[in-house]
C-alpha cells in the first residue's frame, strides 16, 4: 500500500465510454478508473494528457473516480463489441489508494474476464494482491505487469511516495506467478544518476522470478514534466540540475549506451 501519509482531494466524475481504443502495442483497448493518481511520481507523464485538458492542480494532489464507468462498461460489453486484450493502468493506476474502497477496478475485472475479454494490468501497487484468487481463476487471460523504478526504498519514497514500497512490488511478481499468472517488469524510467546504476540488479530479480518480459524505458519530457523532475532535482540533489539540463535539452545522449552495460 501507499507510503504517504498525503491524501488527495476525491471528487466523482461520469464517462461517456469506458473502453478506449489503445495504440499500445498488444493491446486493443484501454481502461482507466480514475483521472489523476495518488501515487504523486515526480517523472509521471500522465501530467501532460491532464495539462492539455485544463487540469492544472498539482499532480498528485486530486483523484477522479469515473462513478458510472461499471454501469458504462456493461452496457458496451453486452454489444457486439469485438473481443480483445484490454490494457488496465494505461494512464493512471487503477490500483492506487482510492481501489481500496471504490473498487471500480475489481467490478470492471469481473465484467470483462466475465465476457471473453483479456485483460494486462500495469501497477505499482499491492493492492493488487487484493484481487489474486478472482484473477487466478483467469490464468490464460490475466497478465500482470509492475513497474520498479529503483529498489532502493528511500529513494522510491521520494520519487513516487504514494505507491508501495519496491519490495512489495517484488513480492506481487513473485505471489501472481506462483498463482498462475503471466508476469512482466516496467524497469522505468530510467533516470539518470539516479536509478541507472540499479539497473542490473533490478533485471537480476526479474530474470529471478521468471518473468515473461522485461521493458525498459527512459524519463519522457512531456510537457509538465520538467517543472516537476527539476522541482525535485534541485530540493534532493541540486548538483544533478546541469547534467539533466544537458541530457534532456543540450543533444547529450544518455541512454544510447545503457544497453552495453546490462549485456
């Protein structure tokens, strides 16, 4: 569970849709409960997509949960809506703080695994474990996917204080693939100075636990990013601010070589 003792201000929201079309590859469709996350990561990109809408609040600072986004889903499941792989969390978390007592995201589960549905869930949460024996039943259909950006926990608690702890995270990959699950490790992003040299340790664990897949990804500067990885840069490690200045904006190539280092 979160870290954090911030609460975010909870407001109810309606959808209009609940399954958006994806572009990730793999998947055909999108779900997302909630507008906004708790989780409150300095990196987080999701930002930019609640910028573009208006929302300037502090990320972090606010959760929308999409009340009527069961009701929505059932009713464009019971069409003849094509079968296919649903992407959970491709936004935001669908299993930070505010699933605990919602529960939007186990009720739009038991919908879609309920009618041919395939579901990947992306997660930096715990919680999770809550749903194991229901996602169990699914073994062909559930895939689980956790972030870790660091094993180092202060760290983590630092750079995303509302998500569980990296050894938790750990213990999920572990307990859903001893349930019969397909797992899979986001190793991201990768930021510089920081998280970089935690690389091979971070991809020891994955290979440990058999995992089916390992994604790599580096920080993306979208737009409400900087403000907000700078912010923290110069609050926790001041001396790093010219060197992401020269990564990010000055044409140096950071994360070309990084592969070398993991072969």
């Amino acid at each position: 569970m979160s870290r954090s003792g911030h609460s975010p201000a909870i407001a109810e929201v309606t959808c209009r849709t609940a399954l958006g079309e994806s572009r990730l590859p793999g998947y055909d469709y999108c779900l997302n409960p909630y507008v906004g996350c708790s989780h409150a990561c300095v990196y987080c990109y999701a930002r930019s997509y609640a910028l573009r809408r208006g929302r300037v609040d502090a990320w972090g600072s606010y959760v929308d949960a999409k009340a009527n986004i069961v009701e929505v889903l059932a009713k464009e499941v019971r069409r003849s809506l094509r079968r296919g792989v649903v992407g959970i969390s491709t936004l935001t978390d669908a299993y930070q703080a505010i699933e605990s007592t919602r529960r939007l995201t186990k009720r739009c589960l038991d919908i879609l695994l309920g009618s041919g549905f395939k579901v990947t869930i992306q997660t930096k949460s715990d919680l999770v474990l809550r749903d194991i024996e229901a996602l169990a039943r699914h073994p062909g259909d559930v895939t689980i996917g956790v972030t870790i950006t660091t094993l180092d926990s202060d760290l983590s608690g630092r750079i995303e204080p509302g998500a569980s702890d990296p050894r938790r995270r750990v213990e999920v990959l572990s307990r859903m693939r001893e349930a019969g699950l397909g797992t899979w490790v986001f190793i991201g992003p990768i930021l510089p100075d920081l998280t970089d040299d935690g690389m091979r340790d971070m991809l020891d664990v994955a290979q440990s636990l058999k995992v089916e897949e390992v994604i790599f990804d580096r920080l993306n500067m979208r737009p409400g990013v900087w403000p907000s990885v700078s912010s923290f840069l110069q609050s926790d490690y001041p001396e790093l601010l010219p060197r992401y200045k020269e990564i990010f904006f000055g044409g140096h190539d950071f994360y070309a070589p990084l592969k070398e280092r993991l072969v």
